[in-house]
C-alpha cells in the first residue's frame, strides 16, 4: 500500500504526549492521515485507554496501523496487546521496526516518549510503516500466534 494512502491511529499518555505530536506532524507532512485518540494534554492519564483505543480502530479497520507512546512504550504495549488481533511491537531502534513489520505482521508500534530521541523514533515510525509484512514462511507462524490468541492448542 501507497504510504500516503495509510490511515494511522495513534494514542498516547502524558509520558509520550510530546512525541505523539511530533509523529503526528511528521506522517501528515507525508500525507498520511492520522486518527488520534489523545492524550491532548500533560496532564497524567491512564495508558490502558490509550492503548485499547488504538487497538480496538485497528482490529476493526478504522486504521491501517497504529502507533501508541508512554513512558517507555512497554506498559502501553501491554494493554494494545489485549485487544484481539493486536500484535503491538515495543521498538527502540530500525532494525526491529523493520523486522516487526516484515516478520511478525506487528500492526501496532509502541514507542517510549521518555527513552527514545526524537529523530530515532522517527526513524523507526518511517521504517515501521514503510516495511511491507513478507508473508511465505512467516506467515504460519503469525497464524501460529494468533490461534494461540484464540485459545486454541498448538
């Protein structure tokens, strides 16, 4: 898919506010359309709403991606990663962003607002949304991961 024609969600905590922003501008300068379900102020929140909100547009195809900030991206991580059909990747350089895309299907990325600079996690967003999933032998094992998702016995 054409990255300018991406919906991305994005969702945040008052740890990773600042950094949302900043990746809000910086995939609109490209012509992605952003969903973004806050946090909108400093003020301290809950990052398991940010989290379900942007799993739950994801799941239910309202975005192509999403991209949620805290602290460190882990708790946040956690919580998208409840939401059926979430597979949130916690990211803190290229190489994995590019490997989550390519080989897990990851469909969220997670970012710390409070550890990662803000050209680097740039740098991992364009990288995250601009690798294509390579299906072939990975895809059994997504397909692995989500029947354990379902509870069913491998």
């Amino acid at each position: 898919m054409e990255v300018s024609l991406l919906k991305i969600a994005l969702g945040a905590d008052h740890g990773g506010y600042e950094l949302k922003n900043e990746i809000r501008a910086h995939l609109e300068e490209q012509g992605i359309e952003i969903l973004d379900f806050g946090t909108n102020t400093k003020d301290s929140v809950d990052y398991p709403r940010y989290g379900f909100y942007v799993g739950d547009a994801v799941t239910k195809g309202k975005a192509d991606l999403g991209i949620v900030v805290c602290g460190t991206g882990l708790g946040i991580s956690i919580a998208a990663n409840k939401v059926p059909g979430v597979r949130a990747a916690v990211c803190t350089e290229t190489y994995s962003a590019r490997m989550a895309r390519e080989h897990n299907n990851a469909n969220i990325l997670a970012l710390g607002g409070r550890v990662t600079g803000l050209g680097l996690a740039l740098d991992i967003v364009d990288m995250f949304v601009k690798t294509p999933f390579a299906g072939g032998r990975h895809a059994c094992r997504v397909d692995l991961i989500d029947a354990i998702e379902k509870g069913e016995t491998l």
